[in-house]
C-alpha cells in the first residue's frame, strides 16, 4: 500500500531546518525601497531585504520569517509565523489563515509560470487578491513586497481584509458543456441587492479575459448568483472570478473572489477522460481531508459528486455526552474539539432558512472551497439534501416522506414544504441547472435528470432516485419482490435515462446516481427476519438500494440485453462504504434449492459462472460518513463468498474514487484517507484498481 503518512523524524527534520534558518528567532529590521511594477505600471512596489523561510513539501509546513516592513502604506512589525500550505499548484498556492478558531482560504497566485518546472516549487513570485507580493528565492530567502493601491488596513499579509471578505463562501463552477459551465458565488452578510461582476479569462492571473458582465445577488436567492457560460471552446480550461464594485476592503479596495478553474467537455475522439468520485460528507463527523487530496491532484478533467453533499441531521456538540439528544448524527470527539455546525445551524434542517445556513456551513469549509476553485462540479442529490430515506412517488402530492419526518421533537410541517425548501436551498448554493426547469416549474417538483456528453468516448446519465418519483421502502410483509409498481424514478426520468442509455453511440455509458444497483445477498439470518410476502426479500440486506427495487432494476438490464449494449458503468455512492462489483443476473429468480430460496450455500455456484453481465459498479466511499466496523474482516468476508460478483468490499474506511477512461479500457482506483479525525493528517493509501475492457463487462482485479 502506498502511504505518504509524515513521520516524527521529517517533523524533526523541518523544525531543525526552521531552526537552522533562524524562524522564530528576532530579526534584523528589513529595509526596502520602491521600484516600477512590472505588473502593475505605476504602482508602487516594495521590495524588502530578505527574509528567511523554510518550506516542507511533506508535510505542506511553511515557516515564514520577515523583518519590519513600514513604506508605502505597508506597515507590519517582524513577524515570525507558521503557516499550512494547503496546497500547491503551478498557477496557485493556497494557506489555511486561522482567526480565533475560524478558518479561511487564501489564495496567492504565481506572477508568472515561464520558468515552472515539472513540479510545482514555491520558489518563484506570489501575489494575493490584496496586492501582498512574496518572492521566495532557492536559497532559502524571501522579499515582501506590494502592487495595490492602498494596504494600511489589510492587516498582515491581507488577512485582516480575507476575514471581511464579501465573498467568504469562495466560488464555485459545474454543469460543463462543450462551450461553457456555470459559475456561482455568493456576497455574504448582504442586507439588499448587490452587483457582482464576473469575469473569465484563458489565465489564471485573468490578463487574457475573454468573457465578461454583472449579476446582481437578491435577498430572495439568499444572495447568491450563478450564471450559464456558453460561447468557450471545448475542452478547454478556463480561469473566472468575481468582484462587488459597491463593496470595499478596510483600505477601499474593491473585494475579489478566489480565482476558479474549469474545463469545458471534450468533442470528438478525446482519448481519455479522468474524474473524481465523490460522496457522502457528514460535516460533523470529520475533516474534509479526502477533498483536499482530490483537489491536489490537479489533472482531473472534473468531479462527480454522487449526493449527500449536506446532511439534514442535527449537530448539537455537547449531545451524547449524558446520554441525552439520541438523534444527533456526529463523532463527539470531533465536534467537541470544535468541528460544529456554526450560525445556530445545529438543529436538524427543516425550513428554508434551515437548508440555507447548512449549506453555508458547509462552503466554508476550506477544503471543500479548495476543491471549488480546483475543478468543476457535476452533482446530483441524495436524500441527506432533503431528509434521510427521503421519498415522494407521485412527486407533487401528499404521498411523500422521509424516515425522519414526522417523529422528531421539532414540528416539520406539511413534507412538500419542507421538499420544496430543501431543492430551493439546493439550487441556490450549487452550480447546477435550474432544478424548476423541467417538470412543474416549482420546488415542489424539482428535476435533476440531465446528460453530459464527452465526445465519442463517453456519455453519462444523472439520475435522482430519491425525490423524483421514489416509492416508499418496501414493506417486506405486503409488497411483492417483483412488484412494477414500486418505482426509483418518474415515469418522464425512466423515459429520458432509457432513451438516452440506448440512443449512445459513445463507447462507455455511464450512469451517475445514488444507490447500489448490484444485488447484495445475505442469509436470512443477517436479513430480514419476520414473516415476509416472498421468501426472496428474507435474503435482501438492504432494501434501500435497487435491491428493494427489483423491477426498476430489470427494466434496466433488459434494455441493456435487448439494445446489444456494452460497456456499461454504474457509479454509486449512498453507502459509505467502497465495492467493485459485476452487475449480473439475481439469484433470487432460479427456483429454491431444498425450499430455500435465501441459503446461499445451497444455491449452485455455476449460476454465477454463467450469469450474464450487464456491466459494472464502482461504489465510492464517504468522505467522512460512517461505514460498518468490521474487526477482523468476518463481515466482509462473509459478504464476498454469498456474492461471488462482488469483487471487492471495504466497510471501514473513508476516501474517494479516481476513474480513468480510454477507448479500450475504464480504471477505477479507490484510496482511502488515514484520518477524518485530525484535521492535518495528511496520509493517504490506495485500496484497489479495477478495471473493465471494452466489450468485456466484467471487473480485472490491477491492484498491485
């Protein structure tokens, strides 16, 4: 397994370097003088006698050393601080600044890329959003310098000014096409309407702009703004970001968002494609760490986040530590070290303000913010978006629920209220399509069935198998197994992913949704238990996922069987947990061996070998959500010999997934992150690769 966990003696190796380099130790006052920009003609910089600084690669530790600093408007003391790199990018380097608890992102960018070499360095010239300039030198020395108009009030570095940043929730793009995406933001802590104006541009210094114009952020959107880019060249990355021209910093400077980076979708014959897999990210649980590794990884061509990207649940830090508050959904030792929903946000989401200020909680993460200046998002919904085991078959009328609306302490109202609030807050915080655009118009219809086209390599299908028509569980007592009543999707949606699945011409199709399509079997006595309708439900495990689905789930395989199609790809989340499984036909449907449909060990193992395959699934891991504990690996193991198609499991473990598409073959490589409990761990190891040939339809094991 490969690891890249810091050990004690680099930790002892870096504070001897600082040492060496004299950080934390007084300084000789550093004089300066001015000097033409040559970025910025005119203004005046300041370049100050070197400092001292000391950069560990490993571990992301900077240890920075400057002098007295007073001309110009600059006026800062000799300072001796460590800072955590979060990461670092030939165009980019991102620092965690900490203000009395409250962490934020800053963004420095590279003032010129002519001399990067192979890897990124942090040697060479920075500059941040505040005209605060660092040139760090290879021989260990650093100068200060500054190109804005005005710094007397940004306090060091800027930080004063991040702090009271408008656009404190960062920036965000998603929904590529060929010739655009969509690019959101947000001005925070505004009372009426704002303008924001937008820009994009072919560099990440944004001199190459090439597309222009103004938003204005109303109170009725919880003033956030998102707007279509089109008219861009395909697969192309492009830079954008943001500025309010009636909102200033503390020296009158005109506030700027963080610089965003997205690619537009490819055309043609590409001939490969590389995407994150991501999902399940309960605040409350743990850090951020596996969307900080996704982000640092910065050749991905997107990300796909399969849903649960809030949760609904309360947060209340002190729960649990009497025994009292049973409902709340967190790991204690972290919310009691100070991982909490903030904005008195820590009571389940209900209202519209409820969603409102989960979400804000959630986008001012800096990791998950990383993440949004890094890459574009295509998301679909879960049922934490909305309530846990959420459903609503009929979409718009009285019919719908969840598993905990109802029966909690607080009054939750009519479901389709509380539906509606959720897709609003959902529309409003993401850069996603118009959720009112298809079906009635309304949030008490929202739709999120979309495709994205790469070319002739791949086409992929987003589905919501939650609030778009769903039927509740099954009631294993009463329902029949193979009931085509009991529906996942809308009959609009199951035409739409039908129609779009048979009329690819692409070699991959992919289909991006929620729950496990594959079969999990167990024996009656990890199942269900009690008097069921049909000796088959006495084998399912979960009746939450397809399994509790069945004819939505042929209705699939038979189209895929009748169509002739290949090279089909399920990409899963929902289950917190990571699988590579084949897709094949259900056990459950030969006839009972001794009477006993749900003994596994009576079945015959050829049913396996000659199953036919309709494709595969990569099931991604949570990002921070719990799984099972599985000491020993009995449950797992046990779990693999009942379902010979599923060819890997773990249950224990945080991460996410990287899937690598050609032509001839579609890799998924799973990794797991050491910790979500220690906010600096910076460890991670690889799980498994499986890969899939085209026209093959089953899993080949690459892990090394």
């Amino acid at each position: 397994m490969a690891s890249n966990t810091q050990s004690v003696e680099q930790r002892r190796n870096f504070l001897k370097a600082a040492s060496a380099a004299g950080i934390g130790l007084s300084a000789a006052s550093i004089s300066s003088c001015g000097s033409p920009s040559n970025d910025a003609p005119g203004v005046t910089v300041v370049v100050a006698d070197p400092g001292t600084f000391v950069y560990d690669p490993v571990t992301f530790e900077l240890a920075l050393n400057l002098g007295d600093v007073d001309v110009a408007g600059c006026s800062y003391p000799a300072e001796s601080r460590n800072y955590k790199v979060r990461a670092l990018f030939h165009d980019a380097m991102y620092w965690k600044i900490d203000n009395d608890g409250e962490l934020f992102l800053q963004q420095w960018h590279r003032t010129s890329l002519s001399n990067a070499g192979a890897d990124p360095s942090i040697v060479g010239i920075w500059e941040n959003d505040f005209g605060h300039q660092l040139s760090f030198n290879d021989n260990g020395t650093v100068t200060f310098g500054f190109t804005g108009s005005a710094c007397s009030a940004l306090g060091y570095l800027g930080e004063e000014a991040l702090t009271q940043n408008v656009f404190r929730q960062s920036v965000a793009a998603g929904d590529p096409a060929a010739d655009g995406f969509i690019i959101w933001t947000r001005a925070n802590e505004a009372t009426g309407d704002v303008i924001i104006n937008w820009e994009v541009a072919t560099d990440a210094r944004m001199t190459n702009v090439v597309q222009s114009g103004s938003l204005t952020a109303q109170a009725a959107e919880d003033h956030t703004v998102k707007h279509t880019l089109t008219g861009l060249n395909a697969n192309t990355t492009y830079f954008y970001r943001f500025t309010a021209p009636n909102n200033t910093d503390p020296s009158g400077n005109v506030y700027t968002s963080h610089v965003g980076r997205a690619k537009t979708l490819p055309t043609g014959s590409p001939d490969s494609l590389r995407i994150a897999l991501l999902s399940c990210s309960s605040f409350p649980h743990g850090y951020f760490n596996a969307y900080r590794q996704v982000a640092r990884i910065d050749d991905l061509d997107g990300v796909y986040h399969l849903g649960d990207y809030i949760y609904d649940y309360p947060g209340d830090p002190n729960a649990g530590e009497d025994g009292t508050n049973p409902t709340e959904y967190q790991d204690t030792s972290v919310t009691q070290a100070g991982r909490v929903y903030r904005h008195n946000n820590i009571t389940e989401t209900i209202t519209l303000e409820d969603y409102r200020l989960r979400f804000r909680n959630y986008r001012e993460d800096i990791d998950l913010q990383l993440l949004h200046t890094r890459y574009s998002f295509i998301n679909t919904w879960d049922d934490h978006e909305t309530a846990n085991d959420s459903y609503d078959p009929d979409a718009t009328g009285p019919e719908g629920g969840a598993e905990n609306h109802g029966d909690n302490q607080r009054d939750e109202g009519p479901w389709e209220d509380r539906k509606a609030a959720a897709a609003q807050a959902y529309n409003e915080w993401l850069p996603i399509i118009d959720v009112r655009s298809k079906g009635a118009g309304n949030y008490n219809d929202p739709r999120l069935d979309r495709s994205f086209s790469y070319g002739d390599l791949a086409d992929l299908i987003v589905l919501d198998t939650r609030v778009g028509g769903r039927h509740h569980i099954a009631d294993t007592t009463a329902d029949d197994y193979e009931d085509s009543s009991r529906e996942l999707m809308s009959a609009d949606q199951r035409t739409f992913m039908l129609d779009t699945l048979t009329g690819s011409t692409a070699t991959w199709k992919l289909l991006g949704q929620q729950i496990m399509m594959g079969h999990l079997i167990g024996p009656p006595l990890i199942s269900m238990s009690g008097g069921v309708a049909d000796q088959r439900w006495n084998c399912v495990i979960n009746n939450d996922q397809w399994d509790g689905y069945d004819a939505e789930r042929e209705t699939i395989f038979n189209a895929i069987e009748n169509n002739n199609i290949e090279n089909f790809i399920c990409l899963t989340g929902d289950i917190h947990t990571s699988w590579a499984i084949d897709l094949v036909d259900d056990p459950r449907k030969r006839d009972p061996i001794d009477g006993n449909a749900c003994d596994t060990s009576a079945l015959n193992p050829a049913f396996f070998a000659s199953s036919k395959n309709f494709g595969v699934e990569f099931v991604t891991p949570s990002i921070t959500s719990p799984g099972l504990p599985d000491p020993g690996g009995s449950l797992t193991s046990g779990l693999t010999t009942n379902n010979p198609h599923i060819r890997a499991v773990d249950l224990e473990n945080r991460g996410y997934s990287i899937m690598e598409i050609t032509p001839a073959k579609t890799l998924c490589t799973w990794y797991h992150v050491n910790s979500i409990v220690d906010e600096e761990d910076e460890g991670q190891s690889l799980w498994r690769i499986y890969s899939v040939t085209a026209g093959a339809q089953v899993l080949v094991d690459e892990t090394p």
